[in-house]
C-alpha cells in the first residue's frame, strides 16, 4: 500500500477525500496513521475522538459562543470607549489625549479588543510616578511587561504606543528591548 503526504494545513475532511482519490493508500495526519479503507467516521474518531457530526456540532458550537461573545463585546464598545476615554485624563499627558480620544474605539474594535489601552495606561501611570528614580520606572515597567506575555505583534503594538503617548516611551521601548536580548 502505497503512503500519501498530505499538505500542511489540510484539513481532515480534505485529508479523507485524498485518501479515497489515492485509495489504496495510507497516510499520516496528526501523528495518527489514516487509510483509505477507513470510513469518514472512523477518521474522525480516530483524530479527534469524534464522529464526523460530532465534531462538526462541536465546532458550530465553538463559532456559535464565538459569535455571542463578540456581538456582546461589540455592544460594550461605546461604554468602553467612553471609560477609556475618562480614565486616561491625568495619564496619558494633555498634548496626545485628542488622538487618544480618536484610537480609543478603533482599538476596541481591533483582533485585541482594546488590551493594549490598558497597557498603556498601566505603564504610564509608572512613567509618571516621578516619586521613584527613571530607572526603577523602567524596571517596573519591564517586568509588567514580561508578565503581560506580549506576542511579537501584541509587543509591537504596545511599544508604538508607549513611544506615542510618553516622552520617555522611546527610552523605556528600548531598555525593555535591551534587557529582552540579554
């Protein structure tokens, strides 16, 4: 029997139809040996422990719940933007609060939701505690960050925003990306 090679990404429903067009053959999904003398539920239960209408209501659901947290989300974001809005007075300096005002629901609106707004106010209420020495503003910063769990693009978006609002950002941007090399 002969052995097929599915292309990355493929889906399962795809990988069963190779097998059928290939028939004899095997191949291997998912670490998981699949062959065409396999029923399409076989397949299925063998990969994801479903029948094929079993996981396909499995993901209706999942798109489903999807859906409903979005359109609740979607809902909030004038209440959201109006708060964001209100909380940045006295964090973010007077001279970028009309853009801040612009972005605000822009950004709520984005894949994050917002996430990095709340970034930005966190770091800068630090970068404003002048209180405590440069220094110790850009360690505390550094390790909120390091908590914070930043993608490279979720990263990105926090430090164009960071050098944005902040006369220190640009400095802070770089300590933090000093200190990620070391």
């Amino acid at each position: 029997m002969k052995k097929i090679e599915f292309y990355p990404g493929i889906n399962l429903d795809k990988a069963y139809q190779e097998l059928q067009e290939n028939a004899p053959c095997y191949g291997e999904f998912n670490e998981k040996t699949l062959y065409s003398t396999e029923s399409l539920d076989e397949v299925f239960v063998k990969v994801t422990g479903k029948s094929k209408a079993e996981h396909d209501e499995y993901i209706r659901k999942i798109h489903e719940e999807y859906d409903r947290k979005e359109a609740e989300f979607k809902a909030k974001i004038p209440q959201l933007t109006e708060d964001y809005r209100k909380r940045a007075r006295g964090i973010i300096p007077e001279e970028h609060l009309k853009y801040w005002d612009e972005i605000v629901p822009i950004r709520l609106n984005d894949l994050y939701h917002g996430m990095e707004l709340d970034c930005w106010l966190a770091f800068i209420e630090i970068l404003n505690d002048t209180s405590k020495k440069e220094l110790e503003r850009f360690e505390r910063c550094r390790s909120l960050f390091s908590k914070q769990g930043h993608s490279g693009m979720s990263a990105g978006l926090v430090f164009s925003g960071l050098k944005r609002f902040h006369p220190l950002g640009e400095m802070l941007v770089s300590y933090i990306n000093d200190s990620i090399k070391a």
